[in-house]
C-alpha cells in the first residue's frame, strides 16, 4: 500500500476501524489507491456519517421532541 493511502487511512479512525473489520480492503488498497474513495463512501454509509443521514437523524430529533411536547400538553 502507498505511504499516502496509508497515512490518510492512519489520520482518520473511522476509516482504520472500518479497514479493520473490512479486511478484504486490503486487497484493493494495495492493486489501485484510487480505491480509497469507494472506501471512504462506503465506511460512511455504514456509519451513517453522510450529510443524507444528519439530516435525517435532526429530523428524527424534532419529531421526538414535538412528540413530547404533544404529551406534555
């Protein structure tokens, strides 16, 4: 694996833990570099960290609190 790749990967945890548990990474990292971003993509799909899912976690926060608030009156 190139040094970049690796230190980029080395930088993020998220993305060292996802490698961890995803090994067959590995194989694609060391053939082609260019991998990482379909890596990245994918890691944050899994962990939910695309702005896509933000939005949807503060939308599920305001239901909730409007929920209660319903309750409480």
């Amino acid at each position: 694996m190139q040094v970049e790749t690796r230190l980029k990967i080395k930088s993020d945890p998220n993305l060292y833990n996802y490698l961890r548990q995803n090994s067959y990474w590995y194989k694609y990292l060391n053939r082609n570099p260019v991998y990482l971003k379909q890596m990245e993509d994918e890691m944050k799909e899994k962990y939910k960290l695309r702005s896509v899912d933000k939005i949807e976690n503060i939308s599920h926060t305001i239901k909730m609190v409007e929920s209660i608030l319903d309750i409480i009156k």
